[in-house]
C-alpha cells in the first residue's frame, strides 16, 4: 500500500492522525518516517526547569529522587534534541514552532543550562513562525533573540515573550508578526522595569500585520503596554489585556477596533479598573460588531453595589448573529447568576452562542435553579465551563441527567464544585455524559472520554499529567474553542489554563484543601553532558519528544 501512495497523500493522511499515531509512523518504513518527520518535528519543546512549581519549605527543599530524575530526564532531552539540530541542517529545517519552558524550582533551588546551545541552534533554524518563552528561570537572554531574528527574522509571524524580555530588540526592523503576546505565566518578578517602550514600538513597527495582542501584567506590576497609539490596533481582530494597570486609553481602543472579533478582559478592584471597564461597556453598546468571543473574569468579584450582570447582558444584547463564546467570572458579591439575573436571562437571545463559561453561587442549590439553568442555557452548546460555590443542595441526580441530557451536542465539559460528587454532578458526568462528549474536567482532573464499541458506555483515560494539562495545546482546530474557555481562569496570568484545575498535587487535590474526584488513575536541573538516554538510533527514531 505505501508503494501505491506519493509521499503528498501520505502526508495529507498523517495530518489528521492523532500525535501518538504520528510517531509510530516514524518507525514503520523510510517514507513513512521522512513525511511523518516534518508533522512530529515542527513543534519542539525545550525544558529548562521543572514544568510546575514545586512548594518550598523554609529556606531549603530536598529535592525527592522522583523531583530530580524528571528535571534531569526533561534537560538532557532537551539537550539532545538541539545537538540533533545543530547537527542536521535538514532537521532544522522541519522546525516551525519552538516552545520554551523555563520554569524555575523556587528562590533556593539552582537551574543550571548553558542556553548558549539554545542560541545556536536557534540560528539554525531558518524557518520558525512560531517563538514562546515561558517563565523567568532562566531569563531570555539577549543572545537568543539575536539568534531568532537573524535566523527567522522574515517567516516569523508569533512571538510570545515574559514581562521581563531584554530591552532594545532589534525587533522594530521586522513588520510581518500577526501575533504578539507578553505574558507572566510562571514568571518570577524581578522587580526590574518591564521594557514597556521596546513592547510598545514592537507592536507600532507590525501595526499593519498584526492581528493578536495579549498584554498582561501581574497585579504587582503598574506597567501594561495601553499607550501606543490607538491606529497601531486599527486592524486587531483578538484582543486580551490582562490586569491593565490603567484606564488610559481605553475609549479610544473601544472607538477605534473596529475588526476586532474576540476580546477579552481580566480585572480587580485596584485602581478602579473593573469598574471602568463595565462602564466602557455601558459607554460603547455597539463598539466591536464583529464581535464573536468575549471574556470578562474578575479575579474576587465585582464590588456590591455594583451591577456587572446588567452591563454584560446589555452589550452582549443585539449580538445572536455573531457571539459564538461568552466566559464571565463577576463574584458572588455580584450576584451573577441567580435567579432573575438578567446576564442569564439574555443568553436564549444568542442563538448562536457554542462555548458558555460562568460562576454560580447558590447558598441552597434545589431542583428549581437546576431547571433555571435548563431553561436559559442554549441546547446546542458545545462546551462549558461552570464554577459553583454550594453552600447545601436538596437534589437528585435525576436532576443533572435531565440537564445534560438535553444537550446532546456538548463535547467538552469542565466543573469547578467542591460539592460536586455530593450533589450529584460527579455521578452523572461519570455514568451518564453527554453522547458526544470528549473531554471531561472535574475538580482539578482532566481525562479523554471515549465509548466502548460493544456496549456505548463512556470509558475514561487516566487523568491527564500535569504537564500535558498545565500546557493544554490545541492537537485540532476545533478544540481551540476548549482552550479559549479555560484560558487566564489563574486570574494572574501565572498559568494561562485554569488555576483551580491545574495547580493541584500530584493526587488530584486542591493544594488549598478542596478536594477532588475523578476516576481513578494510576538532583537539581544541571545538565549531564555525558551519554544520551536513548539505545542506538538515531533522535528521530526514539520518539523522545513532549506531545
């Protein structure tokens, strides 16, 4: 059969194979494995840290054997997979995206890489559209952008950086990214000034291109990049800025993003900005009419006295045609979503409203609010996220069947209740799913849901590890939807997918002490320049590379 089919059609097969199966096509025969080589390789991670943080007790941490073995068996990875390229120009070649995961042990705890290698083999790659720096430990050096511009510096189209990248990059010279962020994720602050005009006079020199802006900025830091002037957005279409720490702007970004299609907002109360930014809503009705995703989350709830509910529901209104995605988290002080909440009221006005996120807080949770939420949330949703804070329930499970049984179209479903197993939701989700669900979220468990070709009944994975979770990719362009869902739910930007989801111990539980349920599921980092870990081959055929 291979014989029969061009490498061009082995390749159109492969692109719709699911990542593990990719890799085995490595190994099957040399045609296989030169086509499957540019799908497994176009996307490399490198690991400069531990990929959580770990808590520090005191002034030390021993690091367990299992703590060390992970560190040291992600850096030597790493290491092998850039003397492979520095080594193999055509390998380089194959590079499109590079991911760097730089996240630190804690203050006592020592990295040791030498990222010059990093550097090299950055200059190897001459065709990167996609660059990303996660964390602070170590820092980008300057070395490395030198090596990433000069190489890439006329393919590359997204760059995502930490607050603290080097200042000066010779980035200005270069117009065509479409895709800009600057993210805190997992990033230590060092106190330095962030380099806000470097920032600023990246995103004027690719004013004409660019497309996507994520700015955030820890609630620590009074620097976001909100000044530049308002034409350099004119031709945004994703827009997310993250705790700005001013309200500078901010009509004007209203009155000029005329294509913008998703927006999103992340607040608190310093400074008055989660008040300014429902009162630039109330302000601007019609501002963006391409509108078709938009998230609002406050990081401890809108004040009392406020009504965040009403100023959502309103700008939302007028928008069935276009909203596909909605995500809010207003507080309970808000009273976001009882009943006669008029943000719950306006969603059967959105017909074409696919992907619902919200915050729910009922002190007494019976039948009469689950039919609530029946009665309002859209049959054809296609996935959901709910955060619920019950303080008692008087309930059946019967209750939840009819729920999710009348939303059949649901293939992903991520829920946030400490009494989830108590009030019944744990049981149905496990026992009764919604027919095409795929992906299950339950109190800081993620697992793949799958039906058994005999019997229809749902049989699920084993809980994702946190690092598959922690750094939730998109493997299919229609799960990007699961993704934007969760996304900056750590209020901080810290971790950009849900905090209470994903910073849990290794048993599934709340490090803050909420407990979960789910199925049930089976030295420091210097790198040892010595010996390899794989047994004869060479890198492309280990397969020793993340998913």
């Amino acid at each position: 059969m291979e014989r029969q089919l061009a490498p061009e059609v082995w390749a159109l097969v492969m692109q719709h194979l699911p990542p593990s199966d990719r890799r085995t096509c490595l190994s099957i025969s040399s045609t296989h494995h030169t086509v499957a080589k540019r799908l497994v390789f176009s996307d490399i991670t490198i690991t400069l840290g531990l990929w959580k943080d770990v808590d520090i007790e005191g002034d030390t941490y021993p690091l367990n054997k299992t703590i060390q073995d992970e560190v040291g068996r992600d850096a030597r990875r790493s290491l092998n997979l850039l003397r492979h390229i520095l080594a193999t120009p055509e390998f380089a070649d194959v590079v499109r995206k590079v991911t760097v995961r730089a996240q630190g042990l804690g203050t006592n705890v020592e990295i040791a890489f030498d990222i010059g290698i990093l550097a090299r083999a950055l200059n190897k790659m001459r065709n990167l559209r996609a660059f990303t720096w996660y964390g602070t430990n170590p820092a980008p050096s300057r070395g490395i952008f030198d090596a990433l511009i000069e190489a890439s510096g006329k393919t590359l189209v997204h760059l995502s950086l930490p607050m603290d990248f080097p200042k000066g990059l010779r980035l200005t010279s270069h117009t065509q990214l479409t895709s800009f962020a600057v993210l805190q994720r997992n990033s230590s602050n060092s106190g330095a000034e962030p380099p806000i005009e470097t920032a600023k006079s990246i995103i004027m020199a690719t004013a004409v291109t660019l497309r996507r802006l994520c700015v955030s900025s820890s609630s620590q830091n009074v620097a976001v990049i909100y000044g530049c002037d308002p034409q350099a957005f004119v031709h945004l279409q994703e827009l997310s800025l993250i705790f700005p720490r001013t309200i500078s702007g901010l009509d004007a970004l209203f009155l000029h993003l005329t294509r913008l299609q998703s927006l999103t907002f992340c607040v608190d109360a310093d400074l008055g900005i989660d008040e300014a930014v429902t009162e630039a809503l109330r302000t601007h009705p019609d501002a963006f009419p391409a509108l078709h995703s938009f998230k609002l989350l406050h990081n401890s709830g809108f004040p009392r006295g406020t009504n965040p509910a009403q100023d959502v529901a309103d700008f939302i209104s007028g928008r069935g045609a276009t909203l596909r995605r909605l995500d809010v988290v207003l507080g309970a002080s808000a009273l976001a979503f009882y009943g006669g909440c008029p943000l719950m009221w306006s969603l059967p006005k959105l017909p074409a409203l696919e992907v619902l996120g919200f915050d729910f807080y009922p002190a007494y949770l019976v039948r009469g609010l689950v039919e609530f939420l029946d009665i309002n949330l859209p049959r054809g949703l296609t996935a959901l996220h709910v955060y619920a804070r019950v303080g008692q329930a008087d309930m059946a499970m019967e209750d939840w069947m009819d729920f999710f049984g009348t939303r059949g179209a649901l293939r992903f479903v991520n829920v946030v209740c400490e009494l989830g197993v108590e009030i019944g939701l744990w049981d149905v989700l496990s026992q009764h799913p919604p027919r095409l669900l795929e992906l299950l979220g339950f109190n800081f468990s993620v697992h793949t849901v799958e039906r058994d070709v005999d019997t229809g009944d749902p049989v699920f994975s084993e809980r994702w590890s946190w690092p598959k979770a922690f750094y939730a990719a998109v493997e299919h362009e229609e799960e990007e939807d699961w993704e934007w869902l969760l996304r900056h739910h750590g209020h901080n930007d810290r971790i950009d997918i849900a905090e209470w989801m994903l910073k849990a111990s290794d048993e599934g539980l709340d490090p803050h002490g909420a407990g979960g349920a789910g199925p049930e599921s089976a030295s420091s980092n210097v790198v040892d320049d010595g010996e390899d870990d794989y047994e004869g081959g060479s890198y492309e055929d280990s397969m020793e590379v993340e998913g």
